[in-house]
C-alpha cells in the first residue's frame, strides 16, 4: 500500500511540475489579438461590418497604458469584391475601397479607471480587462452606401478586416523603441465576411 501512495504521489507531483512549466507558455500564446466575431450584411442601404476581438497586451504595453501612454488600434476594412464596381464606385462616390476605425485605449491614475474613445465616443472601464474587451468590437459599423446597388449585387460583396496597434499613433520616442522591437508590433490575421454567407 506505501509503495502505490509513493507512486501515486510522485505522479501528481509530475503532473504539477508539467503544468507549471507549461503555464507561462500558454500565457504568451495568449498574448496578440484574436478574431472572435466577423461578419457583413445589409442595412440600411449601407454595407454593415460587426466584429470582435480578443486583445492580451504583452506586459510591455500594459506597463506603457500604466504609465499614461495611450494606445491606439486601428479597425481596417477593405472591400474585395466586387472590384470592378468598387472603381466605379470610386469615381462616382470618390470612395475608397477601405475604410478604418480607431480605438483609443488611455488610463487615468487620478480615477483608477480606463477610458476607450471609439471614433467621437467614449466609454469608461474599471480594468484593462475589460477595456481591451471593447476594442475591436464594433456593430452595424456602415462601411459603403450600397443604395444604388440592386439586390443581386449587394449579395456578391465580400471583404476582410483586421484588428491592429497604430505604432503611429505613439508618442515619437515610443515609435523609434516600437520600431526596433518585435514585440510592440500587434496585429490580427484578415478575416473574411461576405453578405451571401460565403468567404
């Protein structure tokens, strides 16, 4: 009977070992910014993106929010197809195919509270948690008025966005370190939407 207590022991206190050497693995795979929700559809008149996104900071930006930096995110959207109808659209509209969408993510030590500012609006936070939880996450963003379009072609649009940090946003001293390092740089894959459903 000791001798199974002895291995049974030993067993579980590998097991812990293996976790604990594992746990701060999985935190910096948890680290950069992830695509939860990405989806088109019509309303409106207007082609409408809806997304959301995960967003862990290396512990180097969260120092920088920590110490009054402001972050910047820049939500990109860029019109894939039709492409045609987008040059025509361009010379009719003077639109350009790509539309973007800041998140501006700042801490106030005097309240203990973080403020993100989307586009002119503005919500305030309790935790970074919660903060990065709003950037990115956007919906019925109208990205291209599709009024003149008739129903057959407001079904072939299709597009991708991404979720990125605007190192040009930062402050110019935070932009040369940025440059230097790998590890400043965050930025989302391309996701696709499509009105019909399709990618």
């Amino acid at each position: 009977m000791t001798a199974f207590t002895t291995r049974y022991w030993r067993n579980v206190l590998s097991l812990l070992l293996l976790a604990a050497c594992l746990l701060p693995l999985s935190a910096q795979a948890a680290e950069g910014i992830t695509s939860l929700r990405a989806r088109a559809e019509v309303e409106d008149n207007a082609l409408a993106i809806s997304s959301r996104y995960q967003v862990v900071l290396p512990g180097n930006l969260q120092d920088a929010i920590q110490q009054g930096i402001p972050l910047t995110f820049r939500l990109t959207f860029e019109l894939t197809h039709p492409r045609s109808s987008a040059y025509w659209l361009r010379l009719k509209h003077l639109f350009d195919p790509t539309a973007t969408l800041s998140f501006k993510v700042m801490y106030y030590r005097l309240t203990n509270r973080y403020r993100v500012v989307i586009g002119g609006l503005a919500n305030n936070y309790n935790t970074l948690a919660e903060a990065m939880a709003a950037v990115g996450s956007i919906a019925g963003w109208h990205v291209l008025d599709v009024s003149d379009w008739d129903e057959e072609d407001r079904k072939l649009l299709k597009g991708r966005i991404k979720l990125e940090l605007d190192i040009g946003q930062l402050p110019r001293p935070f932009q040369l370190n940025a440059l230097g390092a790998g590890d400043w740089g965050m930025e989302s894959p391309w996701s696709h939407v499509a009105v019909g459903g399709g990618s």
